[in-house]
C-alpha cells in the first residue's frame, strides 16, 4: 500500500492526561517531535508503504493463509468511495427535557473552556456525552483534545500564531507552481540589476535559464520534475474530494464557497504528501480530513475560521499519526498492523458476546477483514451521515485511553446492535448489513459502546 521508509515511536498511552502528540512531527518541518511526549521511549517502527488505502471486497470464502498474503489482496478500489446520503430535512421534534440537557451541556462547556487553566480530564467527559453544536465551542475543544492547544489560555494566542505562520511558510515553500517561483526569481533578478551600475551602451545580457528551472529537466532539484512527479497524486486528490460528502454544499458543487473549502483541503492533503514522502497521500485521508476541516471551518470566531486550513493540518497530522501504522501492508501482520486490530476487535466481540462472536467467526463466516477495515481506517466517516459522525467523533476524542481504544468499542457496539438480524443471516446478507450499515440511535451506540467489557486476553480496553 506504501511505498518508502518510515520511523514512527511507539506510543506510551497516559491515563493521567489525554494527549495527542504529532508522531509524524519529526518528518513535517517546523512542527516538532519532542521524545519526552512519549515516555522518552525510543522504539522506532520502519515500514515500507505500499499503494493507496482501500477496502476489503470478498467474493468468497478466504482462508487463513490468504489472510496472511497482506490486506491489499481483498481489496477493490470502488468500494471506499462515498456512498451518497440524502439530507434530512430535519431532526424531529424536540423536548423540553432535551432543550434543558443541551443548554446545560453548552454552560458548562463554556465555563470550562472560560478557564485560566483547562481541566482536560473534565473536557474529555463533557466531550464523551456530547459537544453542543454551533459557538465554535467544539472547534476549540477538539483543538484542545487533539493537543493542538495547551491547556492554559494565556498560551493559546502564542502557539496559535507560531502553528500559523509555520503552515504559511510551508505553503510558500512547497505548494508553489514552477511558473510562480520563476516569476518570483525574475522579479528577484529584476530587483537586483536595477540596483547595479551599467554600461547603457554596451551590450544587451540574456537571462539564462538554470537546468534546474528547465520544464525539461530530469533534475531531481529540478521544480518542474518535482511539479510533474506529483500531478498524477493532485488529480487522485481532486477526484476524491468531489466525492467527499456529495450531499453537502459545503464540499459539493460549483460553487465560490464550496470549490475554496475543497481547495484548501487539497493544499493540507498535498502538503501532507510532500512533506511525508514514505507515506504520499492514501486514498480515504480526505474522508478522516472532511470532520476537521468543516468544525474549524464554521467556528464563530472570525479569526479562527480565516485560519481553518493551517489549524486543520497540524489537528489532522496529530489524529492520523494515531493510527498511521494501518496504512501498511508491512505492517498487517504486526502487533501494530491492521490484521491485529482487527483481532483485537474481534476478542472485543468474543469477550461481550460469544454467541454473535461465533456465528460471524464460524457459521456465516463474515471475518472482520470484510467490514471493520473501512470502519477502522477511516474513523466510521463513510458509515454514518455527517452529523452522527461529529457525535461519535466527540466521544473518541474524548477518551482518555486513546482514539483507537473508543473506536474498537463503537465498532463491537454495531455488531451488538444488529445482533438479531446478524444471528438469522448468512455469509452474504451479513457482509451486506455491515457494508451498508443501517440508522441507528448514535446515543444508544454510543451507550453500548461504553459499556462494554473490556477483553483483557489480548488488548486492554479502559474499563
């Protein structure tokens, strides 16, 4: 799936505080790793990345050593692309009690994110029952709960600043067309002759060319070779994002607002590809982006939602390093690879509810490698509509053992919750329900979903 070198420290999980540190900082410039974040481990992973994320599609019963051929061989590329949702037209009636509950929800987040210092313990429990919609209130929140922000207010506006000039420069560096950075060395060249004295007399000098500016030039410094080396990548970008969440004006459509919000996720994706080369871009990175990139975007705050691009990527490199390792087909057979997940996922199930656990696992045969990789890879973003996904988001970012840690539980949580239908189907209306996972209550799921028992023969969940 990708193809390169990467090193990434292994992760050292801290109950006391929930933080994300940026594992890919130390290949992004200008946002730092620091060791300390992680324990002062120094384990180092190395992979060799492969071709673009997709997901599984069976056409029949696999076997074990199949399975252990890599992930990429059940794959087919159509079936990561989104499957359209109509908007609903609204969100029913509304009762007093609920009325009550959300504004009580939003003054206490208020009060909380009001304070000198932020208690995170707190903001990641207030996160897990629900962030209220509108204010900007979950834009900074997830900010917080990312580790984007420090918890104490008095830093926000330095580190805000810093983290935003890093991104413009970035852009400024790497995102250039080599038509613009030639127009600017001209300019430059320009500058310098009117500033030297010369014979107006003698003879005119011919501005040469260097090798490295020629369109032609095979140079590896060369800015054309670089521009040609990424425009398959930038048409593969373009593609996907068309498809991200077609039912939405705020990404679909040709309209001024809709083609600037998929243009600056197309800068936060290329400059991701760039400045992660072992990595590229993975096709489905712009589903994990689209949640991120819209909450920073619609925030109430002027300032804020005319910097959303720059705070995007460094919230959507810190959330992704969490789970990079799944990108790999290296790595799928690991104890930090996707085949491992996907057992740990399936001791979840084995460990709530053996009797689901065998009928899938034995009966119908529906392993997990057939649905939860999508599931897993991309944060659950092309099985609900837009709105539950913010929901379930809330509570992911807000656990303190960790995204993945939530996101298995969620995804036991949805085989739990069609447990009937799952029991009286066979392998292939079974593989249907999950590909095309029905409504559901995201407040019930949720339930269940922190309710579970942890397995504790392989992974342990927080109890």
């Amino acid at each position: 799936m990708l193809k390169g070198k990467l090193k990434l420290p292994l992760p050292v999980p801290d109950k006391a505080r929930r933080a994300f540190p940026d594992r890919l900082g130390s290949l992004v410039a200008g946002f730092d790793f620091k060791e300390e974040d992680y324990g002062g481990g120094s384990d180092l992973v190395v992979f060799e990345p492969g071709e673009e994320l997709e997901t599984f599609q069976p056409n029949g019963f696999v076997s074990d050593k199949d399975q252990s051929a890599g992930v990429a061989n059940f794959v087919e590329e159509s079936d990561i692309k989104v499957r359209p949702r109509p908007e609903k037209d609204g969100a029913g009636p509304v009762s007093t009690v609920q009325v009550i509950a959300v504004d009580e929800k939003r003054s206490d987040l208020e009060f909380e994110l009001s304070r000198p210092e932020i208690n995170l313990e707190k903001l990641q429990r207030i996160a897990s029952a629900g962030l209220p919609d509108g204010g900007g209130l979950r834009a900074t929140a997830w900010k917080l709960l990312l580790g984007y922000l420090p918890p104490s207010r008095d830093q926000w506006e330095k580190e805000l600043t810093e983290n935003r000039q890093k991104y413009a420069k970035l852009k400024e560096e790497l995102l250039l067309s080599p038509s613009e950075l030639t127009r600017r060395k001209d300019e430059a060249f320009s500058y310098k002759e009117q500033h030297v004295d010369v014979d107006v007399d003698g003879p005119l000098r011919r501005h040469e060319i260097s090798q490295e500016d020629h369109p032609l030039s095979l140079g590896k410094a060369s800015a054309w070779h670089q521009y040609f080396q990424y425009t398959e990548m930038v048409e593969q970008i373009d593609r996907d994002l068309q498809r991200t969440h077609p039912d939405k004006k705020f990404f679909s459509g040709e309209t001024s607002f809709s083609r600037k919000n998929r243009q600056a996720m197309k800068n936060i994706l290329l400059l991701f590809a760039k400045l992660n080369p072992a990595i590229r871009y993975v096709q489905g990175m712009n589903e994990v982006l689209a949640p991120i990139y819209y909450v920073f975007s619609t925030d109430t705050d002027e300032k804020n939602a005319a910097n959303a691009e720059a705070d995007s990527f460094s919230c959507f490199v810190r959330l992704l390093s969490d789970s990079v390792d799944h990108f790999c087909q290296q790595l799928d057979n690991s104890s930090v690879g996707i085949l491992s997940t996907l057992t740990r996922l399936s001791d979840l199930l084995k460990a709530n509810d053996e009797e689901l656990w065998r009928h899938l696992e034995f009966t119908s045969k529906v392993r997990p490698q057939f649905y939860a990789f999508r599931w897993i890879t991309l944060l659950l973003t092309q099985e609900f509509d837009f709105q539950p996904i913010l929901r379930i988001w809330d509570c992911l970012l807000g656990n303190s053992f960790g995204v993945q840690d939530m996101l298995l539980r969620v995804c036991c949580a949805m085989l739990l919750c069609v447990k009937s239908r799952l029991l009286s189907g066979d392998f292939v209306a079974n593989l249907k329900l999950l590909q095309h996972y029905p409504d559901i209550n995201i407040e019930h799921l949720l339930r269940v979903a922190q309710d579970l028992s942890p397995d504790t023969s392989s992974y342990r969940l927080s109890p």
